[in-house]
C-alpha cells in the first residue's frame, strides 16, 4: 500500500482551506440577504402580524443575521388604537443567530437574539422543547398513564430573557400607560407557553428582576370627583420576583419605600384560559408628599376612602387583568 507523501498532505489542506474560505466569504458578502428578506416580506408580516420596515440586513461572520433600525407595526389594530394613533415598535439594531446544530438535531426552532430597543439592552435565547411538567398528580392506571404522558410531551416555546437598562418610560410610552412608569429595568425571566384552544398557555415561568429609581406618573387618573391629575410618586428601587406552579404565578412580596411612598403588593395570579389576579395591595402617601401636593390630599380626602388603623388603604385585586375588582380591606 502506497503511503502519500507529507507534501501531498499539505497541499490537500491548504487547498481545502482555500475553498472553504471562498466559499465562507461568498456567502458573507455576496449572499442577497436584503433581496430575500423584501420577496418574502409579505409571508414574514402575516406570520407575525406586523408590519416590517428596516434600513439594512447582513450576515455576520458567524452567520448572524444583522439588522439595523427595525421599525414594526401592528397589521391589525383596534378601533381604540387608531383613535389614539398606534405606535411602532422601533429597533436600534437586532442580530439573530441560529443554533444550527440544535435545528439539525432536532428539526425545532433554536436561536439566540440581541437587540437595543427601548432604551437599552435585550438578550437571550429562543427554542422549541417539549413542555415540563406541570400536572403534579399521582398516576393511576395504564389508560391515566399514557393520556398523562401525551399531555406533558407536547412542545411549547421555551424563552429565557435577559434586560439591561430598558427604559421603562419608553415602555410606558409605546403602551400608552395614563400613569407612566420611570426608570429602569433589568434582569432575567424564563418562561415555557403553547397553546390550548387558540389561547397562549404558561407552562413555567420564572423571573428576577429589579426596578432601579423607579417613578409613577404624571398622568390623569379618573375618580368619583373626576379627573385629577396625578403628580409623579418615587418608587425607589423595586424587586419583582416571581415564580410559577400548576399555572399559579406566585409573587414575592414586593416592597415600596420611598420619600413619597410606602406600601406593598402580594398574591399570586391564575393563569387559566382568563388570567385571574388574586393580589392584595396597600399604600400610603408620606406626610412629606401630602404637604407638597396638597390638592392630593383633599382628594383623598373626599373620596372617603378606607383607611386601615396603620394609615394604609388596602385592597385586595380580583377579576380578570382586563377588568380588576378592587375591594376595601378594612
């Protein structure tokens, strides 16, 4: 058997790499990434509901995907939307990267995301995996056994989120909020949904997340005296902790104590084919904050609202998140 020499070895290599790096490079700078994104535009839009606008697109040398200023917009909006003008969803920059060899594995959808939008900083991951488990519940018999196991195999999207400095004006802002929130937000969340009968179902979800320098208002709220105009509350810095099991989100207590405010929200909300909040809410205004704003206080004042023997107006949350009930706690 003829063993080929050292030197034929080397050329093979170096020929090798050349065309590898030929072709890597064709791709990188000559694939027409913007030519096909703009045929299949109208494909994409009806996938996601928005409509897609954005200044240029190109493949990184990883194979990334790289846009610059992105600028969605609902395709279907409400009659309410269109009367108060409907804000798009605008991008700084977003790179996409595909985790080639865990599509290849498993033909699923899998890919990490970048993008600078409101104000800050949005990361993480993407991918489709089988749903954890969320039944909880002893298994009896083959027949309860196997319907069990299909329910849980189904697929669901896994998503895990990292923020930095999102600006939770520019938030408030793009939702239209009649109090706006300021400050930032920063941290993490994971979550697992699918769907059931058309409707988005939370598998698991978990997040920490923290609230820096934190600001409600100014905005007009309506009462049984009418509008009033509601000036700007300190929040301080706020953690927002949650954790969910058997579809009940579990809040951590989360605690508010600023030079304007004091006050705390607990409870948890269901998440069913309606979402359900279950949330006891106290608050009171600074001696400090009432001096200041003294329009407030007469308001409070002539609402005659409940009062606990601490000073606190306490409610407990019920409903649906579209409609809330706020009951007095005495």
């Amino acid at each position: 058997m003829r063993i080929l020499s050292k030197s034929f070895w080397i050329k093979f290599f170096i020929y090798d790499a050349i065309f590898f790096l030929t072709l890597y490079g064709t791709i990188i700078f000559t694939f027409p990434i913007d030519e096909i994104l703009k045929s299949n535009q109208s494909n994409i839009e009806s996938k996601i509901n928005y409509k897609m606008e954005f200044q240029k697109a190109s493949i990184g040398f990883d194979l990334s995907l790289n846009f610059k200023n992105i600028q969605l917009t609902p395709i279907e909006i409400s009659q309410k939307d269109k009367e108060d003008g409907v804000e798009s969803i605008k991008i700084k920059s977003l790179e996409i990267n595909p985790y080639l060899m865990k599509i290849y594995k498993t033909k699923k959808g899998a890919l990490s995301f970048n993008a600078q939008m409101f104000g800050g900083e949005i990361f993480g991951e993407f991918e489709v995996r089988e749903a954890p488990n969320q039944m909880n519940q002893q298994v009896r018999g083959k027949k309860r056994a196997s319907a069990n196991s299909d329910k849980d195999m189904q697929e669901s999207n896994y998503l895990k989120l990292s923020l930095k400095k999102v600006s939770l004006t520019d938030v408030s802002s793009f939702f239209k909020m009649k109090l706006p929130i300021h400050g930032t937000l920063s941290g993490d969340a994971e979550t697992y949904t699918g769907t059931s009968r058309g409707k988005v179902r939370f598998f698991s979800v978990e997040s920490d997340l923290v609230i820096k320098n934190g600001k409600l208002g100014e905005g007009k709220v309506k009462t049984n005296l009418g509008d009033v105009t509601m000036p700007q509350v300190k929040l301080g810095d706020i953690s927002l902790v949650a954790k969910m099991d058997k579809n009940i989100l579990k809040l951590e207590p989360i605690d508010i104590k600023s030079e304007d405010l004091e006050g705390s929200l607990e409870g948890n909300i269901g998440f069913g084919m309606v979402v359900n909040p279950n949330l006891k809410m106290k608050y009171k205004f600074t001696d400090s904050f009432l001096a200041t704003n003294k329009k407030i206080n007469s308001v409070l004042t002539g609402l005659n609202l409940v009062k606990s023997r601490d000073g606190f107006y306490q409610y407990q949350i019920t409903g649906t998140l579209d409609k809330p009930k706020f009951n007095p706690i005495r």
